[in-house]
C-alpha cells in the first residue's frame, strides 16, 4: 500500500490514545470511561514531544477520558490550539461486550466469533455498533472537522482503535473486511491529507518515539 503527501490539502495527525490497564488486560474498552495508566501516560508524552515542532492549529478528541487525557498532553505544547471534544471520534460501541477479556469473550460467544472473524464487516456487536456505523460517524466528524479549517492548517485528532482502522481502510481503499491487515497500537500515530474530500495516506502506525519497542510503518 502506497501513502501520497499533498501539502496543500489540510495535514490530519491522528493519533491513538496512550495505554490503559484495560489494554494491559486485554479487556474492551469499548465507551467505557477508562483513564491512562502510568505507562500510558509516558506514552502520550513521547508522542506529545515527538509532535512539539508541529504548527498545530487546533485539536480534536472523543470525549472519553484515554483520549482527551492524551490530546491534553499534547496541548502542552501547542498551548495557543483550542482542544474540541468530538462525539464522532468516541470509541466503538461494544454494547453488551464492553468490559470483557478477549479470553472469555470468545469462549462465551462462538458463534459471533466465528461471524465476527470471517466477515466483520456485516455484524453489529449486540446492544452496539458495527464497523459500518463506526465508520460512517467517524468519517463525518473527519468531514466537519476538516471543512472549519483552511487548506494548510495542521490538526491533531485524538481518537481509538477501531475509530483509526476504520478512517484509514477508508483512505487506503480497503474494504472493512480487511481491517485487520492494519494495525493501530497505542500512542500511535498517523498522518494524513485532506484534499477536496479526498484522505490521502502518509505514515501508519509510527511508534517510533516509543523506542524500542516501537516501529515506523508506511502507508
């Protein structure tokens, strides 16, 4: 897969938030209101340095904790950019699998699994959402986001996981049935373009202000 730079479109940074002790333990977060843990803290911090010489102009977070506790990190920096919560950018609703260890969760539903593995495209988590829906919402904020700023302006977007997957298999032109082909870790961060309602593709996944554990992954 090959990422285009255009400079005269708008440049989006979208990152994911830093870890929590869900991540840690491998639950689902899912809306669940679940803070940074400690090392998730010194991730958004890496994240937020790596970002310092950026010019951005404003940022933008779901309004979950994880996530405006990252943008906020970030802001340390850039103190003249207004922070916006966007309900857009919130995290998949897990419904009735929010809080579950992946574990049990497939244990307990095998035959979502089974659904949810070969075609997740077309299923909705029970009591919550589909990937369609995640990404239909998402790809709207992105849009009124975007549309408040001119060309050249540099934005941050502090979002989750399946919110991220979900905005670049649009951008890349994967169908969500190949999202997992991308990864997102936490404290991720992407790039991005906007040019006449076109996402263009830079980098994906960079993690490499997390060193060592971290890697640089282009688009």
């Amino acid at each position: 897969m090959k990422g285009k730079k255009d400079s005269s479109g708008i440049k989006i940074l979208l990152v994911r938030h830093g870890e929590t002790d869900w991540n840690l333990a491998g639950r689902f977060q899912g809306r669940s209101d679940v803070p940074l843990n400690r090392k998730g803290v010194e991730q958004a911090n890496a994240l937020a340095s790596a970002l310092r010489g950026e010019s951005i102009a404003a940022i933008y977070s779901s309004p979950l904790a994880r996530a405006k506790e990252t943008a906020r990190l970030i802001q340390v920096f850039h103190p003249t950019a207004p922070l916006h919560e966007e309900e857009g950018l919130a995290e998949m609703d897990l419904g009735e699998f929010e809080g579950i260890e992946g574990p049990r969760w497939a244990e307990q539903n095998p035959k979502f699994r089974r659904a949810w593995r070969e075609n997740p495209a077309s299923v909705s988590m029970p009591g919550g959402e589909s990937l369609e829906q995640v990404q239909a919402r998402a790809v709207a904020a992105l849009g009124r986001i975007t549309r408040s700023h001119p060309h050249g302006s540099t934005l941050l977007i502090c979002s989750h996981n399946f919110v991220i997957l979900t905005i670049l298999c649009l951008a890349l032109e994967l169908p969500l049935n190949r999202f997992r082909e991308l990864k997102q870790g936490t404290a991720a961060l992407n790039i991005l373009y906007m040019r006449g309602g076109k996402l263009l593709v830079e980098v994906v996944n960079d993690r490499s202000h997390l060193e060592p554990e971290g890697d640089r992954k282009k688009a």
